[in-house]
C-alpha cells in the first residue's frame, strides 16, 4: 500500500536508517577499494542504475516521489524476477533438478549469474533505503519497508563478503514477482484507475494474491523449513543464525503484508459497492 510521508516525529527514524546506511555504504566502499572486492562493483552499478532511472521518471513522466519511488521499484521487481528466473533455468539446463536444493549446492556455490544479480538487487535496495529517507516515503516510528530494507542490506551484503548462501537468496528473491503486481497497483490507482469491476482489475487481484502465496508466503516458508532442517549440516559460524534471522523478519513481514493487502482489498470492493 502506498507509504504516507512520515510526520514531524520521525526525525529519531530518519537519523537511525540514515546512520544505518551511511555504515553500510563505507562498508562496502572499503571492500571494493581497500580489500580489491572488484567483484563488488555490481553494487555500486547496481546503486548508480536505479538512481539513473530515477531520475530519468522525475524528468520524463512526474516529479512526485511517492509515483517515482514506485515505478523505480517496479523496474527493478521485473528486472530481478527476470534474473532470477535466468539463474535457475541456467542451472537447470546445465545440470537439470539433481541435487538442485542439497545444503552444500545452496551454502557452498553460486549458480551461474546468481553473485551478480544479487549484488545489482543489493546496490537497488540502498538506492531505495536513501530515496523513502529523502522523500520522508515512509510512516510509523518503526517503518516496516525501511526495516525491511535494513534486514535485506545486512544480509545480502555478509552473504556478498564471505560468498555463502548466494543460492538461498537468490530462491528468496523471488518473492520479486509478487512485487511487481505490488507495484502495478499502486500505478494503477495513482493512475486514476479504480474501477473494481474492470476485468484487468480483478485479473491483477488475482495475481496479486496467488503471486503472494505462492512466491513470498510459500517460498519463505519453505526456505526457513530447509534452513532448519539442514541446521546440523551449517559449519559453526554466523551463516546460519543470519539466515534465520534474515527469514524470521520476512516472515514476519509477510505477514504484516498479507494484513495490508487484505485491507486494501476490503477498502476496494466496499468503495465499489457504495459507487454502484
């Protein structure tokens, strides 16, 4: 649902997710040119691409944020779907389902693209992070989109620096292709078009829902199961606890979410009853 820019209490929030990001963004600085990360440039490519896009929709479409914010992130909800889809299909080709979902293919390797895709989705959800705290896109003390942009940043990244679980989060991006539905309504409805009875409406609910259950609900839950099944077969270290606490707060905000989305739901089908 459409974030509402955060009032006059939220300067405590900005400061904390600003801090958070300037941390992060020195972090990754210093791996790519201290420690000869080069590999890591598909951050900062992937930072520099979404702000280019922006900029771009500022200056060719509309300058309100709220709608910048949004098309930007349904470019890179279609973008990331596509790459995850090309991972997998890549690895299927090559070595078909076998030992696909074993522990040590999903720990210990990264299927062909997978580094750099999640690197590029790593340099966007900064971009984004940076973008809700300019435009104040965001409301509550404890944002739950900021939130979930700080969990994914601190993931992604220990995952990028230490090479592990690439492939676990690839299979969790793709919670993406609900996102872009996500994003596609609130185009829609800042499009003006509201109509509940339209055909292509409903159609986008539908999608929306199913792509909801199946490729967020589903697919975290089915990650965070592996994750705990396969919890003996994690090396003693911080992979595993920063995986199930990554998966917990998805989790947890999917649930959030889901309650958003069926209010959203409710909120159009009523206005339409009273319109007819």
């Amino acid at each position: 649902m459409p974030p509402r820019r955060a009032g006059a209490g939220g300067g405590d929030t900005t400061a904390f997710f600003a801090a958070t990001l300037v941390l992060w963004a020195v972090s990754v600085g210093f791996e790519i040119g201290a420690r000869g990360r080069r590999e890591l440039a598909a951050v900062a490519a992937g930072f520099a691409f979404f702000q280019a896009a922006n900029t771009a929709v500022r200056a060719a479409v509309s300058r309100d944020p709220l709608f910048v914010n949004t098309a930007v992130s349904l470019l890179h909800s279609s973008l990331t779907s596509a790459s995850v889809v090309f991972v997998l299909l890549c690895r299927w080709r090559k070595k078909g389902l076998e030992n696909m979902f074993e522990h040590e293919e999903l720990v210990g390797s990264s299927w062909v693209g997978a580094y750099s895709a999640l690197c590029f989705s790593c340099g966007y959800f900064a971009y984004d992070q940076l973008d809700m705290l300019r435009y104040r896109l965001y409301s509550g003390w404890i944002p739950g989109i900021l939130m979930h942009h700080l969990i994914l940043l601190i993931c992604f990244t220990l995952a990028l620096y230490r090479n592990v679980t690439i492939n676990y989060l690839i299979l969790s991006l793709v919670c993406e292709m609900h996102s872009i539905f996500l994003h596609i309504r609130k185009v829609r409805r800042m499009a003006g078009f509201r109509d509940f009875n339209r055909k292509m409406v409903k159609l986008e609910w539908i999608l929306n829902w199913s792509t909801f259950l199946t490729a967020r609900v589903i697919c975290h839950i089915l990650i965070t199961y592996k994750l705990i099944t396969d919890a003996h077969k994690f090396d003693k270290g911080i992979e595993l606890p920063l995986a199930l606490f990554g998966m917990a707060g998805m989790n947890v905000l999917n649930i959030s979410l889901g309650l958003d989305l069926f209010k959203a739901f409710a909120r159009e089908r009523n206005q339409q009853v009273h319109q007819d």
